[in-house]
C-alpha cells in the first residue's frame, strides 16, 4: 500500500532569525467515508484546496467519492462540518480540486472522471460556502465542461481575477469493453464566459516539438497480452506523453510536469499571440556515483554507496514556483515513475531487476568502474533487485553508435530539484540527504525503522517493512510546498511518498539550500496555505484518510 498526501500551510510574515526551522506535531482528524466510517485505506481523502476568507479547507475522497469541509479558524481545534456525497452517475469521481475567490467569483472547482473511464472527464464549478450554507447542496453556478481527455489529475488558476483555469490530464491506458485504449493526455485552459459558460482550449502538443527537444518516450508497444488476445497498435509520442502536475507563477508562467517522460514545460498564458506553444525540457539525470544511495533490502541494514555508472531519471511528481533575489525559481518533488500495464490486452513492464538487466556497456565506463557495477548488479545484497529502466534509447544510456549502454538508468531522484524558471538550469539538486538522514545520528529510533519502508496494512508491524523500498526509488518524494519566510527566506516542505514523514529545507538568497528538520506522522503530499495570523502545515493521507496538522516554527 502507498500513502500518498497533501500539506498546506497557513502562513503569518515575520523576522528571519538564525536557528532552525521545524514542524511540530499538533492536531490530528480522521475522515469518514459518505456512510461516516472511519475505515483504513476507504479512499475518504486525497487531494485540497483552501478558502481563506471563510477558513474552509475542502477535502475530496477519490475512492469514496466524497467531500468534505473542514473549519480552520482555529488550527490548533480544527473541525469537520461537513461531508458530501457525490453522485457517481452524474459526477464521477473527484480527481482534482481548486478554489479562486475574487470579487464576483466565489469558485470551488472539481475535477470528475467517469469510474471506467468510458466517457470524457468534466469539471464541476461550485459556489463557495459559507457558515450560512455550509448544509445546503453544492450550487453549480456554471455550466459543466466537458474535457477532451478522461483522467483530469491536477489544475491551476491563472493569476488575476478567477477567469482562467489550466487542467491537465495524464491520459493512463486502460480497457475498455475488453479492448486496450490508450488516450492523448492533454493541457486544456477553461475561461470563464458570459453568464454560465465557460469556454475549452487545448494547448496544442506537436510530436515533433517533443522529438526535437529528446523528451523520453517510454512507451510505443505491448510486451505481450494475454489469452491469445490481439496485440494492440504502436502508440504514438503524443499518447506517451502524460501531463502530471501543473503550476502557475504570478506572471501566468505555467510549468507541467510530465512524470513519466522525466520532462516539463513552459506555457505562457499571457502570450496571446496565435502561434504561441508549449516548450518542453528534458530534466536528464542525476549521477549516483557522486550521490550515495540504497539499492537494495537483502542486506536489512542502510547501506548507502556511491555507484558509478548508474544514474536515475528525476521524474518529477509534484512542482511549486517562489520569488526569491527578484527572479522566479522552480522546485521540484523528484519522485519517480515505473510504467507498467498488466491488462489482458497489454502486458508491459519498462523495467527490469539490475541482476537481469543482461546488457553490453559501451567504452564510456572505465574498466574498474564496468567490473565493480556489472558485480554490484550481479549482487542482491548490493542492487541486483534495484528496478533499472531496459529501453535502448538515449534518454536511458543507450548509445545509438556502440549498440550499448553508456550508464545504466534507475528511477526517480530521490530528492527534489531547483531551477531558474527563466531558462530550467538547475541550481539545486539535494543528492543523497534524504536518505543520508538516517545515517546522520540525528534520525530517533522511530524513525530509523521508516527507513525506505513502505507503508503496510493497519495490522503491519511498521518495522518489517524497512528498507523495501530501496530497491525502487527510495523514499519518492511525492509533493512540495514553499512557505514565504521573509522576503530572503523561503521554507520548502517535501513528503516523503512512501513511509510519510516530512522534510523541512531552508532556501536563503543565491539560492543557498539547507536541510532544517525531518518529522513523521504520516505520509504526506501537500498543500501551501497562507493566511494572517497562521502556520499550520497541513498533511492530507490518503491511506489514512486523515489531516495531521505541524505547526512550522523557528528555534533559535
């Protein structure tokens, strides 16, 4: 099982100070499902977004197709008022949220997809409520958008006056009546109209552009299928490429993540030229044998080694802009991607084990460095179980001119990132600190045993599970928010994606990065919230189905 979570932050300006930075554990609230049970793993909560004139924190439940409202006005006593059901015929599944407020638009938007993703996804926009109709039904007060894609995973407003809203879609393969379809995902702007309507434009993705800027393709064809089943059609670049995760700056610079094809892109949506496009990055990879990580769970210890010859795509989760020396920056939750399908009608794995990885290097690698890796891979107690990516493609180390492989390719940075939006250098890479942690001596017994551990049922003894993760992609960091501090201080928050528990960095003027606190209570993705008079970091479980509430402090 995996937790996955969201972290908002209410946030009150003061003084920088010299000390440290960290989250102290306060409130705790478990969220029924639409028949009021608190259940393990019931899917009541994945994803929020924040009213802060009214302190509503609405939370939406995938899995249990619900909503509720949650009153912050008191973060230290916060409460739910109200849980609502969604109807799964007409709505679907709640798969995304957002708020806008402006003068005339108090909007609370939802994203819906159909629960076997036979029709096209829709967006939902609502009025706000307020104490006086927190009990009265969800008043739709525009009309319902319907997308041209089916699994609407993130959106985000336009900065300005709550008029336009960019969703993106990941467009995952699934079946359909039997037959394997896998869709475009899409970045689609929905603008706010006249009267009710709301108008559709779908930011256009050109295959060349991708090609011409060697964004990884990980998918073209099935591996196999099962039951004598028909192999499906080659799938194009534009099918493979799948928009994760969306953010827009104070300049309406729009940044998608695009997970598994270890890329992003820039959209500016205050260009209003009829040519303007999407400019995509390749985000490359991170060296391991300048970084140290954990490839393996046979030798039930942390064992963290520097490994030539093996890198790691970054693969970005989750992503947040801030301002800092009067420029924008881009950070980054590294998290990782495996791409595999087993339906009957595609069987597909883009990985293999290290040990069965079975491949020629080219002369890139020194003699020393090819016999030690080729050892290390050949070795579970070293990573022969690391998951390493097996497409002969540039992007993964295969040298087109040798017929080899100049680097072996894992999965995920297992830190975060970040870069000068202005052109995607990247600035700041946190190589192997989040793991290096639990060897620092400052790690409690506690916490030692969430080393890359991943998450089991309510009954796990916690402590069976260290170290399973290591083989895949160590502690995934799946979300990321940014606390403005001061004007030369900003403070990020990053999840971890696999056993919870919450990294704390510093960001000071350069950008000068440093690691502040770790804390766990939960696995976390998160959300940033910035209102007077408040610090709460907000810690949304989806296993769980809970909100653990940090208060974000400074100790001198």
């Amino acid at each position: 099982v995996t937790m996955q979570t969201a972290l908002v932050l209410l946030l009150a300006v003061v003084s920088p100070a010299l000390s440290v930075f960290r989250l102290e554990p306060g409130a705790f609230l478990q969220l029924p499902d639409h028949l009021d049970r608190t259940v393990y793993n019931n899917g009541a909560a994945n994803k929020v977004a924040y009213d802060p004139q009214e302190n509503f924190l609405y939370v939406i439940g995938y899995r249990a197709d619900v909503l509720h409202v949650v009153d912050m006005s008191d973060p230290a006593n916060p409460s739910r008022l109200v849980t609502k059901h969604f109807n799964i015929p007409m709505h679907g599944l709640p798969d995304a949220i957002a708020v806008c407020r402006s003068e005339t638009r108090p909007y609370l938007v939802v994203s819906h997809e159909s629960p076997d993703q036979i029709e096209k996804a829709h967006i939902h926009i609502y009025r706000l409520l307020t104490p006086s109709t927190i009990n009265n039904n969800l008043e739709r007060i525009r009309d319902m958008a319907v997308l041209d894609a089916f699994d609407p995973k993130s959106m985000a407003w336009a900065p300005g006056f709550c008029d336009q809203i960019l969703v993106v879609s990941e467009g995952e393969p699934h079946e359909v009546n039997g037959a394997f379809v896998d869709p475009n995902g899409d970045v689609e702007i929905l603008t706010m109209g006249f009267g009710t309507t709301i108008g559709k434009t779908s930011v256009p993705i050109i295959e060349s552009d991708l090609e011409g800027a060697g964004v990884r393709r990980v998918f073209t064809q099935c591996d196999s299928t099962a039951n004598n089943n028909t192999m499906p059609p080659p799938s194009s670049r534009r099918q493979d490429l799948g928009p994760k995760a969306v953010t827009i700056d104070q300049n309406g610079m729009a940044y998608i993540a695009f997970q598994d094809n270890n890329a992003i892109a820039k959209y500016d949506l205050m260009d209003l030229s009829a040519d303007r496009k999407m400019h995509y990055f390749d985000l490359g990879t991170k060296d391991w044998g300048l970084a140290a990580l954990d490839g393996s769970y046979d030798d039930q210890a942390i064992a963290l080694e520097e490994r030539p010859g093996l890198k790691g795509l970054y693969q970005p989760s989750a992503l947040v802009t801030f301002e800092l020396d009067g420029k924008t920056w881009l950070a980054t939750a590294d998290q990782g991607s495996i791409r595999a399908y087993n339906f009957a009608t595609c069987r597909y794995d883009v990985s293999v084990t290290a040990r069965s990885w079975n491949q020629d290097f080219s002369g890139a690698l020194s003699e020393a460095d090819r016999i030690k890796l080729n050892a290390d891979m050949n070795s579970n107690q070293e990573i022969g179980r690391l998951r390493v990516s097996k497409l002969k493609i540039p992007n993964d180390g295969w040298n087109n001119l040798m017929e080899a492989y100049d680097y072996v390719t894992a999965f995920g940075g297992r830190g975060f990132s970040i870069y000068d939006a202005d052109d995607m250098t990247r600035v700041y890479d946190s190589g192997d600190s989040m793991e290096r942690y639990f060897v620092s001596g400052s790690a409690t017994p506690a916490q030692d045993v969430m080393f890359n551990a991943k998450v089991g049922s309510a009954g796990t003894v916690q402590s069976s599970q260290k170290d399973r993760a290591s083989p895949e992609m160590g502690p995934a960091p799946s979300d990321i928010i940014v606390a403005d501090w001061s004007n030369s201080t900003k403070v990020l928050v990053i999840s971890n994606g696999v056993s919870g528990g919450l990294y704390v960095y510093s960001v000071n003027s350069g950008p000068v990065v440093n690691f502040e606190s770790y804390v766990r209570r939960g696995n976390p993705g998160l959300t940033y919230i910035e209102d007077q008079g408040q610090r709460t970091v907000v810690a949304v479980s989806s296993t769980a189905a809970s909100l653990s509430f940090y208060t974000l402090v400074e100790d001198p």
